[in-house]
C-alpha cells in the first residue's frame, strides 16, 4: 500500500524502542504504531514510499516498550488526518521523518538518532499552532509539505 493510504485510519497502539548508546556512539529512537487495519509501520519519511505487511516489524513491537500515560492518551485511537513531509530545495529530505497529524489537532514525529547528551531523540508531539510555528523558523531551503494539500496530486 501506498504511504498515503495510511491516512483515515487509528493508531491503536503505540510503542518504541530506545538505545542509550548505539555501535556508533549515538542514541537511537524508534517509534512503532499498530493501526486500526492491524499493520504495524514506523513514522513515515517519504511521501512515495511504499508499507507493506512486515514480520520483522511485528517481531520489533511485540518486545517494545510501550510509553507513559500522556503519550498514549494524546496519540492512540487517533486518526491520522494528514501526513506531512520534509523536503530540502523540492527533494525529498533524507534525514527526517514525517509529521503525523492526528484527528485531535496533535502532530507527531520522532528524533532518531542523535549524540549523546547533546540531542533529545524521542518522539515529538506539537499542537498545531506549534507546528505552524515552527515552519516559520525554518531555513529557505527546507519545506514541510502536508500530503493532501501539496502532494496528493503530484504522484
């Protein structure tokens, strides 16, 4: 299925995986959600890209750690409405993943890698005032492109 068909559907179940200190000296994040179709994805990061049924994902969830009270209530059984995507001078960016945006006005993203002590990697929830916020402050070269306003027509 396409990324985009991901949008209508419910988080059901989030969880993650953190490494304080990775082979490379970093920490690492990773965010899985279950959704209401019963797939279980990591947060997008290219609008074309493709989600498939994947064991290897489901082996992954079902040992993660599942996340605290205020995390769970401000994302499961949340739709996603839209999905917004990074991109660098009209090109997909490689270095971060989509925002989700959920029925509840929330947008959620994630940090995946990041050195030690000197970046926070974990899962980022704004409201949407923040995120419209923090657009603004981006460089000239960079954009967040919401799927079905900017992109849906594209591919």
């Amino acid at each position: 299925m396409n990324v985009s068909e991901i949008i209508g559907l419910k988080i059901t179940e989030i969880r993650y995986n953190y490494i304080y200190q990775n082979e490379y000296d970093m920490q690492e994040f990773f965010a899985y959600l279950k959704l209401s179709n019963g797939l279980i994805i990591e947060i997008p990061q290219f609008f074309d890209s493709k989600i498939d049924r994947n064991e290897k994902l489901s082996k992954i969830f079902s040992k993660a750690k599942k996340p605290n009270k205020k995390c769970k209530t401000e994302i499961e059984n949340q739709k996603i409405i839209d999905i917004h995507f990074w991109f660098e001078e009209e090109e997909s960016h490689m270095e971060f993943k989509a925002y989700l945006e959920l029925e509840n006005g929330n947008l959620v993203t994630e940090m995946n890698y990041g050195p030690m002590g000197l970046t926070t990697v974990d899962l980022e929830i704004l409201t949407k005032a923040d995120f419209e916020k923090f657009k603004t402050t981006l460089h000239k070269d960079l954009q967040i492109k919401s799927y079905l306003i900017e992109l849906k027509n594209v591919c």
